[in-house]
C-alpha cells in the first residue's frame, strides 16, 4: 500500500492497514520521526504558528514524504499512483482536506486519499529573533532568477521581509545563501532575513516531486503565521512557466508542472479559507514572462550583480554527477532554455556559462536524452509560428483554469514567452536548430 502514516506519538499504534507503509513518528521528535528535517528552525515567536497552520505543515510534510518514497513507474500508467495519507490534525483544519484533496489530484496526477484523526500537531519550532524584526511579508526562496527579482521587487518597496527556502543537498542551500548575504549587503539585516529549512525523505524512490510546492506552502505558512495572519506569502513565479503550456502531445495533464498553475493556486487559496487560515498567497509576476520578470525589476543593477549566482537548472544533479561545479546551469533542460531565452532579452545571455550550449551546436540536438526537452520546445515554437494563437486551445488540455482568470489574459505571457525563444534561437541558433524550429 502506498501510505504515509504520522504519529502524533511515539507509542501510538500503527493500523494495520498502514503498517506496510512509510510510518513517521513526531514530527517534534527528530532523532525517531523517521525523516531528517531542520523545522526546529522554524520561528516560534512573536507568536507561535496556531493549531490549524501546524495541520497543514502536517499534511504538506506527508505529502512530500508519500510523493518521494513511492515510484510512479509501478503504476498501472507509469503515473497515477494511489496515494494515502493518515495524519494527525488539530484546530479548524477538517473542511479543508476535500479541498486540499483536490488541489493535491490536480497537482501530482495522482489519487490522494487524506484520513484525519483529531490529535495535537507539534512541529518543533523554537528559533527567534533577538531584536524586534518584523516581517511586512514572506517570499518563497528558490535560488533562482523569479524569487530573487520579486524579493529585490518586496525590497525595493520599502518592505521588511523573511525570505523561506527549502533544501536537501548543502549546494542548494550554498547557492541560496550566497543570493541572500548579497542581499542583506544592499538592504541591511534589519530589513531582510532567511529561513532556510531542510527536509529529506527516508527514501527516495521518485524523482517527478510535484508535492514541492506545497510543502514551499506549507514552510512559509510556518513563518508567516508567527507575525500574524495579515502578513501575505509572495510566491513569484513567471506567467509561461505558471500556465506551462503542454510542449507536445506527450506532455498533457501533470505531465507538465502545475506548482503555479492558476488552478492550483485556487485549490489551495480556498482550502485555507475554508481553513480559516488568513495569510494569503500572491504570485506578482503571474502576467509576465520571463524576459519581463527580469525587465521589470526595480534595482536593474544589484539584479544583473546577483544573476550569475542565480540557478534554474533542472538537472543539478546530473551536473555535479558529471563533475560540474555547484551552481552550475547543465544549459540543455526546459528551464535553462527558458532561462536563456530570459537572460537573452535583456541582453545578458552568456552560452558559456552553461556546461551545454544547447542551441549554439547540434550536438544537444542530436542526443537522444540532452536534446529531449529542446526538441519538444523547438516543437511547440514550430506549431506557434504555423497556427498562431490557436495553439493556445492547448492551455485546456494542460489541465481546469481557474475561475478567476479569463483565458484571454493567458495569451499574453504564453505568446510573449514563445517570442523570447525565438528570438534567441534566431539571435544564436545554429543552422540544425533553426532548421529544427523551422519543420
């Protein structure tokens, strides 16, 4: 059976029909949870996070364990796992689970099943702030290029704010330590913090982790919630990536990531009214693309410092197998092209600083693994360029849009993005892949 079951002690009982299970004792208790995390680190004053946000850190921590310890490739589809979660719950927490339910389905493109018992939920949180810090809000921390422009953004406002990341390997969090002390050297300590916040499953079976996101959530509802529900979670994530159009016909439904697709972010925003949780989540850049995200920065200077610390890449791992150095972009994944096609539009795209040059020699093109997501990119620009904006009938088949936004206001950050790709292939292509393009 693919279950998660959290105790809320460490001699309750396990049922039977989670034994087989991954079982997690307390969280509180870090030698015997059966996990490594740092969530002591975690803020326990001005106030303490209430009963009902340490029922969401609950569930969004046995999410992420159910989504990294269970293999999709067992599933019938190579996909859609059966997923359970038995989880200690307290406060107002029990009319969000449908909701939450849902927002997980729609997410992982799986079958989650969430039982709750009526239980106290202890997390562990214990650091403070010695002087009198007070976050005006929380921003999701990744490393990258969109958290960085909207913590830069929340600053440039005049706003005092916690940033909040989640790690499991040192690089990660090296790289985004370093993004954050060239941050507190502009701004000053009393103006901008970090939690940084490990959390690493017993096993790892599944490397897709689509539950990330809502883990991120969860972290940041941690620390949010300690300086009062009005304090907002900024989450800034570009509008092309967010809606994340289906590159080909083999990429449909969760194929794609959804961790800021509009439907999502609805999900959740009403599990946590229906929660009574009232901290609520904004991504600023939901209308941009990339390219634009980076354009519309208000401290261009500090911005293009910082840039070359920032990493998108999806395939860190692969990168440091192969003997690359930490934080080093591998050039040839989707968000490195993206990425690119970013950097290039504001003219600071440098091919060398990637361990591919994936668009400037055919070599990427030609192999059968490196060149996967390029070839399905060169794809969908192709079918752009033929057919125009009917190719944005495909926002439907990547999944519901949300009730509150109109489909007419995706095609621009769709349309805008496919044209920052272009351009960079047209500007530094080389002639197999434009041709590519060109079919």
């Amino acid at each position: 059976m693919n279950s998660v079951f959290m105790k809320s002690s460490f001699w309750q009982a396990v049922p039977q029909d989670y034994a087989s299970g991954i079982v997690l004792g307390p969280v509180i208790n870090k030698a015997k949870c059966g996990f490594s995390h740092t969530l002591d680190k975690l803020l326990c004053q001005p106030n303490r996070p209430s009963p009902t946000i340490k029922s969401f850190a609950a569930l969004a921590l046995a999410s992420y364990m159910a989504d990294k310890c269970y293999s999709r490739s067992v599933a019938g589809d190579s996909w859609t796992r059966e997923l359970s979660l038995n989880i200690p719950v307290n406060g107002r927490f029990a009319p969000a689970i449908p909701i939450f339910a849902d927002g997980l389905n729609f997410l992982s493109g799986d079958n989650w099943n969430i039982v709750i018992r009526s239980e106290k939920v202890e997390i562990g949180e214990r650091t403070y702030y010695k002087d009198k810090f007070k976050a005006d809000a929380v921003c999701l921390f990744s490393g990258g290029t969109d958290s960085l422009t909207g913590a830069i953004n929340l600053l440039e406002e005049g706003n005092s704010i916690v940033l909040v990341s989640h790690f499991e390997s040192g690089s990660d969090a090296g790289i985004q330590n370093k993004i954050f002390y060239r941050l507190v050297k502009e701004y000053g300590h009393e103006r901008v913090r970090h939690m940084s916040i490990r959390v690493c499953a017993p096993l790892t079976k599944e490397r897709s982790t689509r539950s990330r996101s809502f883990l991120f959530i969860g972290l940041a509802l941690m620390v949010a919630s300690a300086f009062g529900e009005e304090v907002p979670i900024y989450i800034p994530e570009n509008g092309f990536v967010g809606i994340n159009i289906p590159l080909t016909g083999s990429r449909l439904g969760s194929y794609s990531t959804r961790t800021t697709h509009p439907a999502y972010f609805e999900f959740v925003q009403e599990g946590l009214r229906a929660a009574s949780i009232g901290n609520s989540l904004i991504n600023p850049f939901f209308m941009l693309t990339k390219g634009e995200v980076l354009a519309t920065c208000r401290n261009q200077k500090l911005l293009k410092q910082i840039l070359p610390l920032t990493v998108s890449c999806a395939k860190a791992g692969w990168v440091r197998f192969e003997g690359g150095k930490p934080g080093t972009n591998c050039g040839f994944c989707y968000p490195c092209l993206i990425r690119r096609a970013a950097f290039h539009s504001i003219d600071k795209d440098d091919p060398n600083s990637y361990v591919h040059d994936a668009i400037g020699s055919p070599q990427c093109l030609r192999s059968e693994s490196k060149g996967s997501d390029l070839r399905c990119l060169l794809q969908s620009v192709s079918r752009y360029q033929k057919v125009g904006s009917s190719l944005f009938l495909n926002i439907l088949k990547s999944g519901s849009i949300a009730s509150v936004v109109r489909k007419a206001d995706l095609i621009h950050p769709i349309e805008n993005g496919l044209k920052e790709i272009i351009a960079l292939i047209s500007g530094k292509g080389c002639s197999e892949v434009k041709e590519y393009m060109a079919r």
